[in-house]
C-alpha cells in the first residue's frame, strides 16, 4: 500500500513537471525568441489557457503527501520552509504578470511585466531543481526525522548542478513546446535556439548523473534499473536533437516529455524507499513506511486520491484538446487577455 502511495506522488509530481513545465520554459525563454512585444505577447498567450490549470497538479502533490505522508509533509516544510515561501511567492507574481501584462497601458509597464515573468518562471525553475538536487543528496535530520540542517546547506554544489540541468531542460522544453503551439518565424527562431541549447542540456546531464553516483554510491544496490534509465535519458536526448533538426515539433515535444520523465522517474528510483534520505550517504532517511498512516487510513486516502488524479487527467486532457491549434503572431490583437 505504501508502495502505491509513493508511486502516485511521484506520478503527480511528474505530472507537474511535464505540463507546468513547459509554461515556465516558454517563460524563460521569450526574452530569446520573442523580437518585439507582440511576438512576447503571443508567446504568453501560447500558454495563457493552460497555466493555471497546470498548477492543479503542484496542488494536488502537496494535498496527496498531506495526506498520504504526513509525517514527510511536516519534517519537509521544516527544512525547506524558506525555499516553499519563495517558491510561493514567484508563483504569485508570475500569476501576476500574466494577468496583468495587458492591463496597463504604457511600453514601460509591458517591459516590466515581461520582465517578472521571465525572471520569476527561472528562479522557479532554478529551486524546484535545487530542491529535486537536496531530496537525491540527502539533508541533515535528526532522531525523528525533522532537518537540521541550515539554508545555506541546501545550497550545495550538486543541489545547484541539478537546478540549473532543470532550467536548461525546462528551456528546452519551452522551446519544443512553442515550436509546437506558435506560427511564424518566432517557431523557427525557438527551433535554431534548441539546437544551440541542446549541447548544454546533454553537458549538464552528463554532470549531474556522474555526480549522483558520486554523492549517492547506495544507488547501486538498486540493481540494473539505476543504469538503464539514465541510458535511456541519454538515448532519448539525442532522439530529441534529431526531431528539432527535422522540424518535427510535437516528435521534439514528446521527446522532451519523454526525458524530464526519465529524470524524475530515476530520481525516485534513487530515492526508494525512503521520502527523505538522510546525510550523509548511508545514514537512512524518513522511509514511506515511517511516514505513512495506519492502513485504514491509507487505504481510505488513497482511493480518494485516485479519484481525484483521473479527475484532473480528465480536466487537463480537455483543455489540451479544446485549446489544441497553432498562434498566427499576425492574428493576435494587444487589446486581448492573455489567457483568452
């Protein structure tokens, strides 16, 4: 039963990385491909629809590790009450700059909400990877598995190595997705700027999988499957590279779906049983075991849980398929809202 509940936390989780990541890619990457503001104007609205509902998923993660883990919920919010404060806070203020982008008159403030926008997507992207990067590594914790570790711990050099592979993969995941979603030569443009950036995804990929093995030698004993996902990243990388050579946007998409997958899937692999590894290597952690409930109740959430999963599945497969279609950058209007 504990089984189960990790992997549907784990699913959700990478649920969220898959769709809330290609809207804050495209966020940080508009500044590179956009050339004037109606192309940044369409590349927001390119996620206008989506954003919002994309977020359900962060949502639904915390309610089911609420609910399912609660003491992981508790002994994580008290090592990383600051990063979830920030992270809040940018999500606050990305949701702002995009409602708010069309609302005043004025290049000034159309420059200052692109500007937040970008800039609040990438720091986003940057501590969801530092945070990815500390859970792999392992924190500090104590008897009852509460962190006792400081802020300046869980900025170390390897949590900082995952965080910036996650803002060039989610950039390069932007890049397809706008490829995919935007008319014009504003695709063509994130086409030739993904096969610049592709060199720098593989690069910082090769890094951070030796340096986990580095910093996680227990890794091993986790059998065959701790090799063959990272190859199969690998593999999947380069068939990502062909299909942006080829302009083949949606092959490129789901290729790049395919490899943020990948990552977090070998990620949770690493971290198998336990929901916080503890440090250094080989000290334990808080396992799924320890921090679940009672299986009645487990039982009970779980089902629940379930229930809501195939719920926002249902709701995100709809919007997809009602808002599916490319952005003509001549058709758009300044006077539109973003998420029309």
């Amino acid at each position: 039963m504990s089984l189960l509940a990790f992997i549907l936390l784990a699913l959700m989780l990478t649920m969220y990385e898959l769709t809330d990541g290609y809207d804050l890619g495209v966020a940080c990457v508009t500044p590179l491909v956009a050339r004037n503001d109606r192309e940044r104007f369409a590349s927001m609205r390119s996620i206008g629809p989506f954003w919002s509902g994309n977020e359900v998923w962060l949502i639904a993660a915390g309610g089911v590790l609420f609910a399912l883990f609660p003491q992981a919920y508790a002994s994580a919010f008290s090592g990383f009450y600051l990063p979830f404060m920030l992270i809040l806070w940018l999500l606050m203020f990305r949701g702002i700059a995009l409602e708010l982008r069309n609302h005043f008159a004025g290049r000034i403030w159309r420059d200052f909400w692109d500007t937040a926008f970008s800039l609040s997507s990438t720091l986003l992207i940057l501590l969801f990877g530092i945070a990815i990067g500390n859970l792999v590594r392992g924190v500090p914790l104590d008897a009852d598995g509460y962190f006792t570790g400081t802020f300046a711990f869980l900025l170390n050099p390897y949590a900082v190595g995952v965080g910036l592979l996650a803002v060039i993969s989610l950039a390069q995941h932007g890049l397809t997705f706008l490829m995919l979603r935007i008319a014009g030569p504003p695709a063509e443009r994130a086409r030739q700027i993904a096969l610049r950036y592709w060199p720098m995804v593989i690069v910082l990929y090769l890094a951070v999988t030796i340096s986990t093995f580095s910093v996680r030698p227990v890794v091993f004993n986790h059998g065959p499957a701790t090799v063959l996902m990272p190859l199969l990243a690998l593999a999947i990388l380069f068939f990502i590279r062909h299909a942006i050579a080829q302009t083949r946007a949606l092959h490129a998409f789901l290729g790049s779906c395919a490899f943020i997958a990948s990552m977090l899937g070998a990620s949770a692999g690493t971290m198998y049983p336990y929901l916080l590894l503890g440090y250094p290597a080989g000290s334990g952690g808080l396992s799924i075991n320890a921090a679940s409930p009672p299986t009645s109740a487990l039982a009970t959430t779980l089902s629940v849980s379930v229930i809501g999963l195939i719920a926002v599945a249902v709701y995100t497969t709809a919007i997809v398929r009602s808002m599916r279609g490319k952005i003509d950058i001549a058709g758009t209007k300044e006077s539109e809202s973003v998420i029309d």
